[in-house]
C-alpha cells in the first residue's frame, strides 16, 4: 500500500470515528427538549373563565409571600427569614410547620390593591404577574397526570342570609388531566373540600383545550357555567342555599404566566423544566394566608354565633397538599368512590 493511500485511510477513518462520537452525543437543543415540559401538557392545557362581576383575579405567587408574614397562633414567627421569598418559604417548615400562617400586613377589610390579583389581557396572559404553576407526575407506562394550580390572593365566600361566610386571605384552585401515552384520559376539578371528575371527551373544549370556569369569589373550578349549589360536599346541585356562580366574564391561560415542574413521587421533590425557577415554596407545609379570626376579632362574625358561618376562615395549604401522586383522577377522600361522568352535569 502506497503512503499516500495510507494517509488517505487513516484520515477517513479518524473522519468517520469523529462522525459516530459527534451523532452518539446529545446535542444542547437535544438536552434541553428531553428535559421540556411534555407538549401534550400545554396542547391539552385548561383555559378559565373568570366570573365578570369577581374583583378578585389569578394573583402573583411570590407578591403573596411578599405582603404577607408568618405568624403561628397570631404571633409573629422569630428568626423567619426576611425578606421572606419563594426561594426561603420552605425554612418556615422548621419554625412551625403546618401551624405556620403567612398573615396579611394590611387590614384585609380595606381591601388592599395586592388582593385583587391581576385582570388577564386580551391574550389571556396576566402581565408580570406568575398566577399558576404546572406539575406533572409521571407514573411511568405512559401514565401521566398533569396538575394546573391556580393561585388567588383572596377568596371571596359565598353570601348566606346576607352574609358572606368562608373569606379567607390565599387561594389554591385546580384542574388535574390525567394522560395515556399522550393522550388526556379524564379531568378534575377542585371545588371547595372536594370537587367533579369527568372524561376529556366530556368537557366542553376551545379547540383541544378543557374549558373551566371559576365561580365568582370563590374561585371554585366548575365545568359548565351557571350556578352551583355545593351545601352538601361533593354534591353539585343547579340551586340552593350556598351558590356558586359563573359565566364566561375573562378569558384566563393560565400557563401564559406560569411555573413548569416535574414531580417526583418517591422522594416528594420539585424540579423545575427551566432550572431556574423557584421550588422550594412548594416544599412549605403551611397556610398560605391568615389564621381564621377569633370571635374576639371585631372583623369576625357568625351568623347565630354557629361555628360552620364565620366571615374569615383559615388560609388554605399549597400544591403539595393537594394529593399530588393519587391512585384515581379524583380526590382522595375517606371512602368515596371515585366517580368520573362521560356526560356534563352541573
């Protein structure tokens, strides 16, 4: 063999062996796609209905925490960390845990700007404000269920004999789909303790994409607008004493302004798609807004004096609280069987 057809052979093959390494390994785009947000998630991505007469609209997370301040048994928590942020949220977990309350600087019976959130844009988009976070929850098998958290820094309760009962500073609503192999299988909605399960095919759709509707105040995730009697947990009647109400007023996408993350059952941690969103607030086990008043309080009232009627209520518990790796597409709770409609009801 010739040199020169030597050298050709040597240079072809170090050609070819450059070519296998450079196509074996993953490129960045290649990276960062493998770690996307699974585009079925966003494709089947709920959009919400606000009420037109609610003043209370989708709200920063983070301006939450900034407004508020931990309190355990209406007292200031020591040695919180200050300022207190997304990013720190989840230290409380040691200064009292679930008993923490991230507590209203402002007298909430002004109702300070802060709570009433931000009116989405033509688009559906609420500018500069982070109104909701995505969670999903591989289970593997192709089995995935994909959680829209919807945060409100109020929630305005329903008026009962001319008094509004259950008002409370911090407002987690969702919507959960649950997917096979990509394609969206059945739909949840939160509604106060509980809340309604149907199939995708069910619901009422723009284009692909569910449709919710939050009741006014309330925020309570229904399917079919109207009204929405829920006196009795769990049963969802047309009337009745304690009302919902809904109707297309604001368009709301709520993944327009959101956090993207995956959930990891076995250890309960967070990573977020974009690795630099916050997620140790995720973490935290307390209330996301003000203990419940005491009678002593002259901004609480009873009707009658009956516990069941206060004003103000107790801020509710974040995302992780909300059942994140669960057996059904429904809500666990005690021994309720987990029924999900093939029809719309109210």
């Amino acid at each position: 063999m010739s040199p020169l057809l030597s050298r050709i052979l040597a240079v072809s093959s170090f050609v070819l062996g450059l070519s296998l390494i450079t196509r074996a390994m993953p490129t960045g785009l290649e990276e960062r796609e493998a770690a996307a947000v699974p585009p079925y998630v966003l494709s089947y991505a709920p959009k919400v209905w606000i009420q037109s007469q609610d003043p209370y609209f989708p709200s920063d997370i983070g301006a939450q925490v900034a407004h508020t301040k931990p309190q355990v048994d209406l007292k200031d928590v020591n040695g919180a960390p200050n300022p207190l942020t997304l990013d720190n949220l989840a230290t409380l977990n040691n200064l009292g845990g679930a008993n923490v309350y991230l507590t209203s600087v402002d007298d909430i019976t002004k109702n300070p700007p802060w709570l009433n959130g931000v009116k989405p844009d033509a688009n559906g988009k609420t500018n500069g404000a982070t109104t909701s976070a995505v969670i999903v929850n591989d289970h593997g098998s192709g089995n995935v269920d994909a959680f829209y958290m919807y945060f409100y820094a109020y929630n305005q309760g329903n008026t009962v004999f001319g008094q509004e009962i259950g008002d409370h500073v911090g407002d987690w609503e969702h919507n959960m789909i649950r997917f096979k192999n990509g394609v969206p299988q059945a739909i949840w909605y939160s509604q106060h303790s509980y809340g309604e399960a149907f199939t995708y095919s069910a619901v009422e759709k723009q284009g692909q994409r569910p449709v919710a509707y939050s009741a006014k105040g309330t925020h309570a995730t229904y399917a079919t607008t109207g009204t929405h009697d829920h006196t009795i947990p769990g049963l969802n009647l047309p009337n009745g004493p304690i009302e919902d109400h809904c109707d297309q007023g604001t368009l709301w996408d709520p993944i327009a302004s959101a956090y993207f993350y995956s959930y990891d059952a076995a250890s309960n941690t967070f990573k977020a798609y974009d690795g630099t969103s916050p997620t140790n607030y995720l973490q935290f086990l307390g209330r996301w807004g003000d203990q419940q008043y005491p009678d002593s309080d002259k901004r609480q009232k009873k009707i009658f004096g009956i516990k069941e009627t206060a004003k103000y209520v107790s801020g509710p518990t974040g995302p992780r609280d909300k059942s994140l790796n669960r057996p059904d597409v429904c809500l666990p709770k005690d021994k309720t069987a987990c029924f999900v409609s093939p029809f719309l009801r109210p």
